[in-house]
C-alpha cells in the first residue's frame, strides 16, 4: 500500500530529445549574452550618385573624346585601401598628376575649385577600366577601390622585361590608352631592346621629350630604349615651359595651348551657373580644363 502512494518515478528522457522548457531556457540564456556589434560604418566623404547627373555626360564625352598622355603610374594606400596616382598631360599640354582614392582628386584649376574633372574621368575609365557606376562617383569607399585595382591593367616594372620579341600589335598604348591599328603600323614603334611593346610613334615622340636629361626609356619596362634610331635622334628633351604654375609641353608634342572649347555646349554653359547640389562651389562655369 505504502509503495501505491508514493508518487511514479520520473521517466529519464532520451539525450536527442528537447523539451519546450529546454527551448525556453536557451533562449533566456541567449538574451543575457552580449553579442558583439557587426559595424561597417566605413563613410563615403561625399554623397552616392545613384545615376550620374545631367551635367556629368558632356564632361565624360570629354574625357573619351580628347587626346590625353600618360605620363606615369604609381601604386600606393595599402591592400585594403589600393591608391595610384597617375601623372598626365591635359588637352592643351599642361601636365597634371590624377590621384585615385577614397576622395579622387587633380591637380588641374578646374577640380581645384570643386568640380568634377575630365582628367579623373579619363583614368578611371581608359587607364584603370573601372566599373561605370563607379566612374561618375565624386568618393569611393575602400572595398570599391580593391575593386577597380583587381581588375586594373598591372603598371610594368623594370624586372617584367624578358625578350626581344615583338608581341602582337593588339589592345591599347601604354600611354594614350587608345587602340593599336594593325592595319596602320607604320604609326607604331615597338621596344626591341626588351619588353616588344608596341607605341604609338606619336605618343612615344611625346614621352621621350618630357624625360629631361639622361637616355630615352621604354615607357613600360624603363629600358634604354632601343628600335628606330633616326626617331630618338630627332627627340629633344627640352624642359616643358611653366605656366600659371604647370609644367606645359604642348610645344614639344605639337599642340596648341589655347583651349578648343567647340566641343561645349551653350546649354552646359549657360546651365552650370545654377548650383548643382552634387559639387561644391558650382556657380561658376564648368568648362575648359
């Protein structure tokens, strides 16, 4: 009798079975555990551009329609954060040096009074072969340039120089950034003392006389250069006249220094002088630089 009062013996419950009380438990426990705070607050210094504006074309057309020479590349920022700063002449021969980062920026007098320039434009696109809708960007974050850089042309170094060889007159110049002709080769001059890369003979007349004093080199492997000889013996390399504080070399690439502004629209100069929320100090005309 005394064993028939005496209350039943709980049931031991299997291991993989959970009882609602064991989920009710867990999730008590699991709301007095701080979980650490997932942040990526990294800050574009301006505003995002979900389309470009209105006013941005007409300088892109610019950029993509004009002559301009690169001069020099170079890589810096970290593996996070990739810059390069790239050093080039502007459509009237002033050199000017692009540097690409969190905040693109030029040294030209257009950019310096807050507006968006051709210059930048035209490394971004020609030069780096960046994504479009990072192109019309006035900043850029940190993971959108280990974008552009991973997927950027590799600037050459003296150590990438391994034959002779001619290569194959296919893709761009190294220095405008423009299609090689095939069809036209009495235009293009190749590095026979190393590297094989194939220049336009215009644009390599063009580098050989902004390099002051010392040999001619290869733009691309920095080689003494060596190929049409009757070439080099015609290049002089005279130091680029200064002005309004730029070095200027359209004496010795052949161009004028008056800026051709027939490519502008009277709609775009006449429309720019409204403020454009998207640049700074925009009541003043755009076009030119």
């Amino acid at each position: 009798e005394q064993d028939a009062l005496l209350p039943p013996a709980p049931m031991k419950r299997k291991v993989h079975e959970i009882t609602e009380e064991d989920v009710s438990y867990q999730a008590e426990k699991e709301k007095k555990v701080k979980k650490p705070k997932v942040t990526n607050d990294e800050k574009r210094l301006r505003r995002f551009r979900p389309k470009p504006p209105q006013s941005f074309h007409e300088i892109y057309d610019r950029a993509l329609s004009q002559r301009f020479y690169v001069l020099n590349r170079v890589r810096g920022g970290t593996q996070d954060c990739p810059e390069e700063d790239v050093e080039m002449t502007g459509s009237t021969g002033n050199i000017y040096t692009v540097h690409v980062g969190k905040q693109p920026r030029c040294t030209c007098p257009h950019h310096e009074k807050g507006h968006q320039c051709k210059h930048i434009l035209y490394v971004m696109k020609q030069v780096l072969s960046a994504p479009f809708n990072l192109v019309y960007q006035l900043a850029l974050l940190s993971t959108e340039l280990q974008t552009i850089f991973a997927s950027a042309p590799p600037i050459s170094t003296p150590g990438q120089a391994e034959s002779d060889k001619r290569k194959p007159i296919d893709g761009d110049c190294p220095i405008c950034y423009c299609e090689l002709d095939e069809k036209n080769q009495e235009s293009i001059v190749w590095c026979a003392a190393a590297c094989g890369q194939n220049i336009h003979e215009e644009c390599f007349r063009m580098w050989a006389q902004t390099k002051t004093g010392g040999k001619v080199t290869c733009p691309m492997c920095r080689s003494v250069w060596k190929g049409d000889e009757k070439l080099v013996a015609k290049v002089q390399k005279d130091k680029g006249a200064v002005e309004e504080g730029y070095v200027n070399v359209a004496d010795q690439l052949g161009i004028s220094r008056e800026r051709d502004e027939s490519s502008y629209s009277r709609w775009y100069g006449i429309h720019n002088r409204r403020r454009d929320p998207d640049w700074e100090g925009n009541s003043s005309w755009h076009g030119g630089w």
